[in-house]
C-alpha cells in the first residue's frame, strides 16, 4: 500500500512551525527511513500519520485513501497502522502471545493462528508464554514487531526502533528486521537520527529537517 504524503504543516506554537509544508511519497512494499537530528519533528511526524496529531494543513492518503485533509480526519484505529515505538510499549502483565493477540479481533482459533505463524516468523516459537522481562532485548523488538504486524497493517511505522540495543545487538537485528519486514511486504517508514541504522534497514533515506 502505497502513502503519499502532500504539503503537511503542524506548530505546537503559532509563531514555531515544527513541520512546514512536507511532501513524501512510500511505494508499495518500500522501507523508507527518515533521517533527521533530535528535535526535529520526525517523531511528531509518525503521530500526525497515526492520527494522534492533527496537522494544522496538508494531506495523508494511504493506499489512496484519504486520512487526512481539509475535509477529512479518520480516527487513528481505523487507519490500518502499525507502530513500534522507541521503547517497544510492550504490556508486562501479558505473554508474548498475549502481547501479539492484543488488539485482534478474531475467533480464539484464528488468533492462535495468527500468533502461531508470528511465533514463526520472528523464530520465538518456544517463548509464547514468557513475559517480556524474561526477553532479552531483540527479543522484545521482535515481539513489539510481530504485535504491530498481526492485524495486517496497511502501513508499519518504526519509531528509532535499535535506540535501546547495544551496537552488537544492533548490527544482527536490523538485519532480522529488514528480512521480517520484506517477507511480509508491509510499507514502512522509520524515523532515526543513526545514519547507519538508515542504511542498513532502509530502500531509500530522505533528509529530515521539519520540512
């Protein structure tokens, strides 16, 4: 599923744009990172795709669907979107299976299905019913993946998502992650501040300065 992005303005403050007039457009299948310092705007950026902010101008189409304009502004779960953040949000009173169910809303035999072939996917066939502070760290990223992609998202968001990983962990998971995420074929974007973390994971790197 295809995002364009077209001219997207927000300001905490009337006199302070944050984001002046942004345009970007992910191709189908795409991990586009967007690569900017700190304070920049690039995590304001993901919320005003999610629908937790709303622009003060511009247009959000996913899979050519309007999410956001002058005349449209869908509520944030009916935009079919994942999203990892930097700290993984994963719920520690839940099971890793429990983590990945959250938010399905299926048959109690489909959704073990689903975790099941998540399970698979990020190779913690043996952890469904660990609790996240039994995880070591990649393995918490895997989970907090696996949880945004089993309802299938239209689009999956990466929040600085190897900030909390030492670099050796690093260099062997953002590898597994870009595998995981081409096997599914979900369109991506990550937002970063590491340049390497960008040219690893990544399609294609865009420069982020608030616009």
């Amino acid at each position: 599923m295809d995002v364009e992005i077209k001219q997207l303005q927000f300001r905490y403050h009337p006199k302070e744009p944050l984001i002046e007039s942004f345009s970007l457009h992910v191709k189908e299948g795409e991990i586009c990172a967007i690569q900017g310092l700190s304070g920049s705007g690039k995590t304001t950026l993901l919320r005003l795709i999610t629908g937790l902010e709303t622009p003060a101008a511009g247009e959000i189409s996913i899979a050519g669907n309007a999410v956001f304009n002058q005349q449209v502004n869908i509520a944030p779960e009916q935009r079919a979107i994942g999203m990892v953040f930097q700290d993984y949000a994963l719920f520690p009173h839940m099971t890793v299976g429990e983590n990945i169910a959250f938010g399905l809303q299926r048959s109690k035999e489909d959704t073990q299905t689903i975790i099941d072939q998540m399970l698979q996917l990020i190779g913690l066939q043996a952890h469904e019913h660990r609790f996240p502070y039994e995880l070591s760290g990649g393995q918490q990223q895997r989970v907090a993946l696996a949880r945004a992609i089993a309802p299938n998202p239209k689009l999956l968001l990466l929040d600085e998502p190897f900030s909390n990983l030492d670099t050796d962990l690093k260099q062997q998971i953002r590898k597994e992650l870009r595998w995981i995420i081409k096997l599914y074929g979900v369109t991506t974007i990550m937002v970063t501040h590491d340049a390497e973390d960008a040219s690893v994971l990544a399609d294609r790197i865009i420069e982020f300065h608030g616009g």
